[in-house]
C-alpha cells in the first residue's frame, strides 16, 4: 500500500550510488594545499603595503579562499552534488562574506590610538 504514494522524485534517490573519484584528483589537492602554503609564506616575506596597506592580508585570504574551495569541491563532493548542496554552500561563503564585511565595519571605524588593558 505504501508503494502507491512514492513520487517521481523518490525513484531518483533510490538508486544513489557513492561517487568514486580517482587518486589522482585527492593528490592534486594535496599539491595544491602545499604549494598554496608555501606560496602564502613567501608572499609574506614580501612587503606589498607599498601597493596599498593591507595588500598583503588580501593576498594571503584570495590564497586561503582558492585552497578552501579545493577542499570543498573535491574533498567534500561538491563538485559533483546537486544544485541544491551547492545552493548551501555558496549560502555559508555568502554568510562568511557577512560575517567579514561586519567584522571588517567595526575594525575600519576604531579610531587609533594606545590601548590600555
């Protein structure tokens, strides 16, 4: 009787099959996490705030955000999910987005000067 009122849509996640991704694609991560590492500490070591202050802080974050989208592509799948997994991811780096833009309002308006604890 219970089989009368299974939709469309239920026959599609039925026959859901883990996705199996090559080796090759978990060590390219690797590599790109390590040279991404490496990459952020010699941009480090140079001083970019003759560009404009706080470039070196944005370069090390565009770093960051490639290496993380990585992870979050092929190790988590992503890549290969439904629209509506990625739909929540871009929903968490839009509230990350948030988050950073809020942090970054309060930091902006402080007026310099000495701190005293």
């Amino acid at each position: 009787m219970a089989e009368e009122y299974k939709t469309a849509g239920d026959a599609e996640h039925q026959h859901h099959e883990p996705h199996v991704i090559p080796l090759t694609y978990y060590f390219g991560v690797f590599a790109v996490l390590v040279v991404g590492t490496i990459l952020t500490y010699f941009v480090a070591t140079i001083d970019l705030d003759s560009i404009f202050p706080g470039a070196n802080t944005l370069v090390a974050l565009l770093i960051a955000f490639f290496k993380m989208a990585c992870v979050v592509l092929i190790f988590m799948h992503v890549r290969w999910s439904s629209r509506l997994i990625w739909l929540t991811a871009i929903a968490g780096f839009f509230w990350l987005a948030i988050m950073f833009a809020f942090t970054m309002q309060d930091y902006l308006t402080r007026s310099s000067g000495v701190f005293t604890i």
